[in-house]
C-alpha cells in the first residue's frame, strides 16, 4: 500500500499527510483530544466570567493565574527552595490585591518596583546556595512581578474599559489562542523548516506563519462578530505585531523551562501543561493591545 501512495505522489500531498496524521498518530491525537476536552470547559468558563459575572470572579481568576503562574516561574528558577516557592504567589497575590483594592492610582507598582530588586538580594544574600544559580534567583523577584503581575493587571484595566471592555480581553485571548491552535495544526501536518531549535526543537517556520495566520483570523472574528469598533485595517496589523510577541512569548518561556531543564511548567491542565504554557503568548499579546487601545485609536 505504501508503494502505491508513493507511486501516486500521495507521499508529499499536504492533504494526504493531513490524513495520515489524524490515522496513524493515535498518542498525538489522544493528546489532541484532551487538550480540546480542556478548552471545551475553560473557555466557557472565561466567557462566562467576562459577560455575566460581576467583575470580582474575573478578578478572582487573575489572582489563580497569578498564584499557580508565580509558584510555576519559581519551581524552574528555585527548584530546592520550597521557602521562596511558597513565598512568591503569596508576595504577588498580596501585591495585586493592593493595586485592585487601593485603585489604579494605589502607589503599590511603584513601590514593588523599587522594593522587589533589593527585598530579593537580601533574601538570595541569606540563602546563597547553590551559589551558580545566585544571580538567576535574585532576578526572578523582579522580573517575575512585571512579567506575570504586569499583564494580569493590565487585562482587568481592558476589561473595565467601557461597554467594549471584556471584547478587548476577548481579542487578547483570540490573538494567542488561535495563533496557537493554527500554528500546532501547520506545524503537525505541514512542518518541515526548524524555526529555532535551540530553543524549542519542534517549531517550525511553517508552524509559525499558520499561528500568524490563526491570529489574523482571530482579529478578522473579533471585528466581523463581536467588536465592530476594532477596524479591520489596523486590527490586521495589530494582529500581526500582537501574533509575533505572542509567539516570541511561547518561544520565551521555552527558553526558560530549557535552561532549567523543566519539560512543562506544570500540570494543572491536562494536555496544556501548567499556567505559564497557557498564558506565555497571553503575557505579550496583552500590553501590546492595551497599547492599542490607549495610544492608536
């Protein structure tokens, strides 16, 4: 049989190895299937919690991701110092409670910014070994704030942005998510040039203009069925600029879990990983729509 679909030229038809992956990869597909399984429940979820909750439960999920994304980042920079592990969502949750309890004025941001960088050298200077990774821990403090607390924020700033608020963390949500959707199916069926396998082996080019691809298509929805105020021309090219951050955030986060030797953040949802494997592209996409909204409309 073999012989005949390569007598055929089936061997390289696209829709031929389309078929074929769905056939014969079963462990994938299972994969597949359990990932799909997830998003059938978390997304309706996410919706619910954007249109017709009171704003508080949305909140409520930015601190999870908060909690379960800091204790993730600290696993992989801090894997022997179940101390600063159990300490960061603590620190990060109390600092975004401050912030959304004292008001977008609160002095909070500024005062984690000053205060974080030196709280974190005398923490490392107190617990210095194993003194290789020294330097990588005193930064994680830092740079762990901004990176999870930063977007998490920013997100509920969107959502409270008017009537057009949660369609605005919808696009962010759109942008990351179908490029990711787009660019694993390009990737599995049509995949053949490594994007950057230093870092993650399994990127493809092909993988990665399907995922720009799925992010354009993201943007397309958003102004054709639920955000008319987003003009197509510069949705497009948010898109564009949107999806490339977003896949610089996925290849971001592999690079830390490949310099730390973790395969997946964690595993809280099953055929996705941990938090930081979903929000990775989320972690990007989000202050650059912010922008959007605040300096280009």
């Amino acid at each position: 049989m073999s012989v005949l679909y390569l007598a055929l030229g089936f061997g390289h038809n696209p829709a031929f190895r389309f078929f074929r992956g769905l056939v014969l990869t079963s462990s994938a597909n299972s994969n597949l299937f359990i990932r799909l399984a997830t998003a059938a429940v978390v997304v309706p979820l996410i919706l619910g919690l954007l249109y017709g909750a009171h704003p508080a439960y949305f909140y409520g999920l930015t601190l999870v991701v908060t909690a379960v994304g800091s204790w993730e980042l600290f696993r992989m920079t801090h894997p022997h110092d179940r101390v600063a592990q159990g300490l960061a969502p603590l620190v990060f949750v109390g600092v975004s409670l401050g912030v959304y309890l004292g008001g977008w004025s609160s002095p909070w941001p500024l005062a984690l910014a000053i205060a974080l960088p030196m709280v974190s050298l005398v923490y490392t200077l107190l617990r210095p070994l194993p003194l290789e990774t020294a330097a990588l821990r005193v930064t994680t403090w830092g740079f762990g704030a901004w990176y999870l607390l930063g977007p998490t924020l920013l997100a509920l700033l969107l959502k409270e942005n008017g009537p057009d608020g949660p369609g605005w963390v919808l696009v962010c949500l759109m942008i990351a998510w179908f490029g990711d959707t787009a660019g694993y199916f390009a990737g599995r069926f049509l995949g053949r040039h490594k994007l950057y396998p230093l870092v993650s082996p399994n990127k493809t080019v092909e993988g990665s203009l399907g995922s720009l691809g799925g992010s354009l298509l993201g943007i397309s929805f958003a102004h054709f069925v639920y955000l008319p105020s987003l003009p197509l021309g510069p949705g497009l090219v948010l898109g564009v600029v949107a999806g490339a951050l977003g896949q610089a955030g996925d290849l971001g986060e592999s690079l830390l879990k490949r310099s730390t030797g973790i395969k997946d953040s964690g595993g809280i949802l099953p055929g996705h990983g941990g938090i930081l494997d979903r929000i990775d592209a989320l972690l990007l996409v989000t202050p650059i729509v912010y922008a959007y909204t605040h300096f280009f409309r």
